[in-house]
C-alpha cells in the first residue's frame, strides 16, 4: 500500500530493539491516522509495550525512526512525549490520591503567580471549565481518592486532552471497568475521535475491538505481523494472526458428569451482598456475572473466610461449616485464586516453589524440617501439570508473565487438592494463549470432581465455561440461566446483561 | 536462539543467585586482606578468635533484628532488652544468690516475655513497629533503671564469668554459642515452615493471609524470638563484664541493623539469609577490630563505620545490578 506519510499522526518505522540477548521487537512498524481508534493486539511478550514505551520515550530504540504529524520525533521521556502531543493512560493508574482533581489535571503545568506561588483559583475554574465539557460530574476541588477508579481513568483522559495531547495511548482501559463504565469510556473516546484525536488501544477483549477500533495491527514474538481495518478481519483471523495457529474454539468447554453437591450457601449476608442462595456441584462450573461492585467477590471473599458475613450459614458435603479465617477455609478444601493476583495472588519476590507450597505446607510437610527435595518434587510436578512457563521453579514470580503468574497461583490451590475451587476474573490481563490453557484447566479440574465457581465480566467467557451462570445485582442473586438456555440461544448477552441491570426485560 | 538463551541463562542461574545472596562476601574477604596488609597482627589467630567472641554479641541481637526486619518491621527494643536482661542477672545472681542457671532462666524469660509484648502490640493492634519498639524501648530502660537503682552492679561469681571466659573444646563459649545459634537461625529460616511464613509475611502480607497464613502468629513469634535472642546476648555481655547495669546496650540496635542491611536483609520484607547476616556481623566487627589495631582514634571510628557500611552495601547493589 503506498500512501502519503503525511497522512499520518504518527509513523514507527523499522523500530528494533533488544534487552540483553532478547529481541523484543524486530524491524516493527505502526501507522496511525488522525482521529482513529487503532487497536494493538498480540499475546503478552509480543513487542506491544515495548513498542508503546519507544514512542513515550521510556526506552530508546537500537535502530529506527519515528515521525510525529510528518516531523522526526523522539522523546526523552513521558514529559517530553506529553509536550509533543502524545500522552499515555497506563493500566495501572497511579496519581496522587490527596490531590484535587484540579492538581492533578494540571500537575507539572501548574498556573502560578511569579512562578512561585500556585493560582488556585484559576486553575479551579479552568479545569471545572474542562470538566464540564466532558461532563464530569465532579467540582474540580474534588480529591482524587474519593473517585472511583472508572473516574479516576476518566480525569487522566481529561489530563491528556487538556495537555493538548494528538495521540493518546491506552493500555487495557478496561480492566478494572464494568460495563457501564466501559460504555461510557466508549462514548468518549467516540468523542475524541471526532475531534481528531487519534487512539491506541491495546486490549485483550476481542468484543471491545470490534466494537470501538477502527483499524487494528498485530504483533507476534516482536514480529509486526499485519494491519488491517477492522471491517475486514473476524475474531478467528485476529486469533490467528496473534497465535499464529489455528485456534478451534477460543473457550474449549468439555462437559463433564456432574455428581452431588459439594458445597451450599443459605441465606448468606455481608458487606455488599444479601440473602445469597446457592448450590455447586462435583464436576460443575458454575459462572458468576454481574457487574463490578455488585457483590460477586465480596461473597466469595467471605466463603473463603477473608472477611467475615454477618448471618446466613455454608455446608460443604453437606455438613455445616464455619470459616474464620482463609486457614481454616483451605484446611476444609475451599481455595480461591483472588481477582487482585499481585495483591492476594503472590509474593512476587519469592520463588515460584515457596509461593506454590506455602499454603501447602502444613499438610504436605508435617515434620519440624521442611523436606526441600519432596517440596521440590511435588511443585515441579504440579507446575509442569499446569504448564507453568519458566526455566526453573527457583525463579521469582516476578519474571514471570501474566499468564504464568496466574498458572502459578493456581498451581499452588490445585496441590491443595480443593473440594471447591472459586476463581475470580481468572483470566483478566492474561494473553490469548494463556487463557485457553486456563479454561482447560478449569474443566479438567471439574472432569476430576472439584466443583468449580468463575467470577467473569467478560459475558463470552462466562457463557461458554458455564454449566449455570448466577447474575448478581446489587448484592443479590437477579437471575439463573442454564448451560441449555445458553446452548439454545434462547438467553443472549443481552439478556444477562439487563439481568445484571436488575432485569428490565425478559 | 531464543532457546540458546534459555540453556546459557539457567546455568548462570546458581551462581547468580548465590552472587545476589552473598555478593557481600566478596566485601568482607577484600576488607579483611585491605586490613591484614595495614596491620600484620590482625591475620592472626588469636585476634580472630578474640573478634569472633566480641561478634557474638551483635550476633545474637542481629538474627532476632533480621527476622523482625524481614517481616516487614524493626525491633528497636533489644538495647534496652540487654540492659534489663543484665540487671536481672545482678539483681538475682548478686543481691538474691540465687543460683546462675536459675537466674539465666528468668532472665531469658524477661526479654522473652517483652519481646512477646512488643509482637502483639504490633500484630494485634496493627501498629507500626517502628513506634512499638521505640516506645516499649523506653519502658524496659525504665524498668531496668527501677530494678537496679541506677547503681552497677557487680557479679563476682567465677562461674558466671565463665559463661564468657571458659573454653570448650579450646573454643571459647561465646563463640560456640554463636556457632549453635548461627544453625538454629539458619534451620528456622530457610529449613521450617514458620521460616516461610516470615518470608510470605514480609514478602506480601495479603498475599499470606489468603494462602491461610496467620499474621499474628507469625509477627508474635518473630518478636518472641528477638527478644529470647536478646536475652542470651545479654548474658553473654554481663558475664564479659562481670558487671549489671541499666545504660549499656545503647545504640546496639544500629549495629544489629547495620550487620542485616550488609548481609542483604531488604527493609521492603521478605528477603534475607542467614549466612548474609553472619558475614554483616563480621564486617561490622572487623571494622572494629581493624580500626583499633591500626590505631584510628575512637572519634573517627563511627564516621569510619558510617561510610564503610555505605560504601559496602553499594558496592553490593552495583555487584547485583552487573549481574541482572
């Protein structure tokens, strides 16, 4: 294709680059137009970040160039790619939480008298002046830690457009959105599209792809692998263009026999959910939908006893149990892989072995000395089972890549050997290939008779892994739907949607 | 290539790891060929027994300081846990004569207990163990100073002073003690399940806590252990000086911090070794000795101390960062 380059808001040109021996990004190219909402896509270690870190000036490339709005462009770092145009909302948010929405929107550029003194009230009504055009619906005086993180997201976005950035770069911006939010976040960056403001959005939704880019290029193994509108391609050509196989089916359900049940909530009442009623069984998946602060965690978080619930009562096999605290809870055979894995996930700083066996070893290493080659066996064993990806188990976790890391924390609940395993959001942040290793593991877990619940915003995930989806609203139970009801199509996305909504239609 | 990568990686691994752990190592063996050409009666036996023996003090507080400071907190308490310890044992052994073991058994049981308080004040209460330790520091010089009147006093029982003087084996007792408690450290640490869970603690407390690890349990023993560790160091101090008093032991948290830092123990928690805490305490005490065989005036020395300990743990840092 040969096209004007000044057509162009941004141009990577044969970028290279490598860290120690590895090359992470090999001879790559980008094309970004003016006001367009370009996707980046590629599993996790595919050269997008590093590609998104070059152009903001966090590394230099080895060979290449770039050219920013048809002039060469190179920053020395965020600061100077801000004053170029181009601005970056990183995945995870880090501003100040004691500061005003105000200081924040302008923080490094602030209105002063005689460069000294701050102009607060200026800069008070300059940035509610800007809020409103977004019509946020905060005064600017606002502290930043009384935001959600959905506003949170939204203010840097407000910061970025107010800097006058051209380009502006998202990394996973809805990771931690429910749908509402993300709605919302769509209909902004609709709205700086028609300003001509143009979007990198890198993303492992597919759904969201299809739904807001307009031309999306893809990476492989530092490869640039292809660009295409987005018009043209359908979710089975992005998979393979990403994994460079076929990909039969992106969530293998296997149906298993489904036993007895395994574990029973009744009437269980807490911080954020009511009157929780349900059953799993052996061999079942059971799905949990619902939006983000609806609940769902916060009664899983209170089976696996890291808070507590004020009444209601739990049995597993059918014998009433009481769980205090999360020992008690893995002594009893309930394990959850939280949804925060860098928070309640692992010690990062340790070795895959010590974060896999740590829960483990009061049961596995019953004598004062802790028999190392045993420990050894048993992780490498369990870690090979899952397919972690590392050279050794010696390793820290935090060589790790996502997908890895979250194979890690499963690793250590499933030498656990549970009788219930709960997952929350197990595949969030986590590269295409990962997450079908995943979802096999979950049904090779319930073909062994664990019973299975998932917590999932994402509606396909839920729908496909499924034997019965619980749609929470409002910290109740809105609805049942059944893997039959899903498998007829008689209920669709959008019907799990209104039910997570609180059921508007049928 | 790729692969190739991964092969040669795995076997720089070991040595990576263990230059990662006791880089300091190399610190200690250059200083102690830096001192021996200054100064020929330092490479001798005896001096090198007499610093080994001076070490095990420091030793003791700083495996109880390592362990408190891999959990995330400090132990600033165990100064003033010496001079208590101490007063106990004049108090007992001098004015009460009882008989020294017995004497040695209550005293331990003292640091032991306040050094338990100190544990769950921080892991009950959720307090910064900065503040906690800062405070209960100066309730247990208090104490120590109510036990003792604010007067010295002297044990003359040979059998005390033996607990410093005596040999087994022809190796002075200070030192086997500090050999055995070296091990037990090392076991607990790196060989026990509650070594473990001090690492997950200190590492990511959430973390722990969601893997059925108890948080009390942990940070209490942690402490219980420094305080006991105290105590035996007290012992051994008492029984060098022949003498009880309320107002030694000051400043003898900084040296146990110091040997921790040099020996690679992270103030962010949940990293630490043994054997790097053992080389920290021999540098501290070679810097001691070093500089009162070469002849550096006493004013000197702690500015000496100061930059030697920066100077060593960033060469440490550079050390580490080459070998990323």
């Amino acid at each position: 294709m040969v096209s004007n380059e000044n057509e162009y808001v941004l141009v990577c040109k044969d970028i290279s680059k490598a860290f120690g021996g590895t090359q992470a990004l090999k001879s790559v190219q980008l094309k970004i137009k003016p006001g367009e909402v370009h996707a980046l896509m590629g599993e996790n270690g595919a050269g997008k970040s590093t590609l998104m870190k070059i152009v903001i000036g966090l590394y230099k490339q080895d060979s290449g160039s770039m050219t920013f709005e048809g002039k060469p462009y190179q920053a020395k770092g965020p600061v100077d790619a801000i004053k170029a145009g181009i601005a970056m909302i990183h995945q995870e948010l880090n501003p100040e939480p004691h500061l005003s929405i105000a200081d924040n929107i302008f923080l490094k550029r602030e209105d002063t008298v005689c460069g000294i003194f701050l102009n607060k009230k200026k800069q008070n009504d300059r940035a509610n002046e800007i809020l409103r055009q977004f019509s946020f619906p905060y005064e600017s005086t606002t502290l930043i830690k009384e935001l959600t993180l959905a506003q949170v997201q939204m203010i840097e976005i407000i910061k970025a457009v107010s800097s006058d950035a051209r380009l502006i770069i998202m990394d996973e911006p809805t990771s931690s959105l429910d749908s509402e939010e993300t709605a919302h976040l769509f209909r902004v960056i609709n709205d700086l599209k028609s300003k001509g403001v143009a979007i990198i959005y890198i993303s492992h939704r597919m759904n969201e792809i299809f739904e807001i880019c307009d031309q999306v290029s893809v990476f492989r193994d530092g490869m640039y692998i292809g660009s295409k509108p987005i018009a043209d391609v359908s979710r089975h050509d992005l998979i393979e263009m990403m994994v460079g196989r076929k990909v039969e089916n992106v969530f293998p359900k296997i149906d298993c026999e489904i036993g007895d049940v395994v574990f029973e909530a009744r009437g269980l009442t807490g911080k954020g959910f009511s009157n929780i009623n349900f059953k799993v069984r052996a061999g079942e998946i059971l799905g949990i939908s619902g939006l983000v602060g609806s609940g769902r965690s916060e009664t899983m978080r209170a089976i696996f006893g890291l808070d507590s619930y004020e009444s209601g009562k739990i049995f597993l096999n059918g014998k009433e149990i009481r769980i205090k605290s999360p020992a008690d809870a893995i002594a009893k055979g309930i394990c959850m892989v939280n949804e925060d894995r860098k928070n309640f996930g692992l010690c990062l700083l340790r070795s895959l072995r010590e974060n896999i066996s740590l829960p483990n070893l009061p049961k596995h290493q019953p004598h004062l000395l802790i028999d190392q080659a045993r420990e050894k066996r048993e992780c490498e064993d369990v870690a090979k089972k899952l397919t972690v990806k590392a050279a050794s188990i010696e390793h820290t976790a935090y060589s790790l890549s996502g997908g890895n890391q979250q194979k890690v924390v499963i690793s250590k609940w499933i030498m656990a050997n549970p009788k219930l395993l709960i997952l929350d959001e197990p595949t969030r942040g986590v590269d295409v290939g990962a997450k079908a290793e995943i979802h096999a593991l979950m049904c090779q877990f319930a073909a062994k008779g664990m019973a299975v619940i998932m917590i999932s915003s994402e509606l396909p995930e839920v729908m496909s892994m499924s034997d019965r989806i619980l749609v929470y609203h409002e910290g109740r139970i809105g609805g049942e739907i059944l893997r039959s009801e899903i498998l007829s199509e008689s209920v669709t996305e959008k019907d799990i949607l209104a039910k997570a909504f609180g059921g508007v239609s049928g | 290539m790729i692969e190739n990568i991964k092969i040669s990686r795995k076997n720089n691994d070991a040595l990576k790891r263990f230059m990662g752990n006791y880089g300091i190592g190399v610190v200690l063996i250059i200083m102690m060929v830096a001192i021996g050409i200054m100064e020929p009666s330092f490479a001798t036996k005896n001096n090198f027994i007499n610093v080994a023996a001076q070490v095990s003090i420091n030793g003791m507080i700083a495996y109880g300081m390592c362990l408190a400071i891999t959990t995330g907190g400090i132990d600033l308490s165990v100064g003033a846990q010496l001079a208590l310890t101490s007063c106990v044992l004049g108090q007992t052994i001098t004015n009460m004569n009882m008989n020294i073991w017995l004497s040695c058994l209550i005293a331990l049981a003292v640091s032991t207990a306040f050094g338990c308080l100190n544990g769950i004040l921080i892991a009950k209460f959720n307090m910064f163990p900065f503040v906690v330790t800062l405070s209960t520091q100066l309730v247990i010089r208090g104490l120590s100073q109510v036990i003792s009147s604010g007067k010295a006093i002297s044990l003359t029982s040979m059998e005390f002073k033996g607990i410093y003087s005596n040999k087994l084996l022809s190796i002075p007792v200070p030192i086997v003690m500090l050999f055995v408690v070296t091990i037990v450290m090392y076991l607990l640490l790196h060989w026990t399940v509650f070594g473990r869970y001090i690492f997950a603690v200190g590492g990511n407390v959430n973390a722990a806590i969601a893997s059925g690890v108890s948080e009390f349990k942990t940070k209490v023993g942690v402490y219980t252990v420094s305080g006991l560790l105290a105590g035996v160091a007290a012992i051994i101090f008492t029984a060098k000086t022949g003498s009880a008093q309320s107002n030694i032991g000051i400043g003898y948290e900084t040296d146990a911090v110091a040997a921790c830092v040099l020996g690679g123990t992270s103030f962010a928690g949940g990293i630490a070794t043994i054997p790097g805490v053992l080389m920290g305490i021999f540098i501290i005490g070679f810097i001691y000795n070093g500089m009162n065989l070469i002849g550096v005036s006493s004013y000197y020395q702690s500015i000496v101390k100061g930059c030697v300990i920066i100077g060593a743990v960033l060469l440490d840092m550079l050390m580490n960062k080459k070998n990323q």
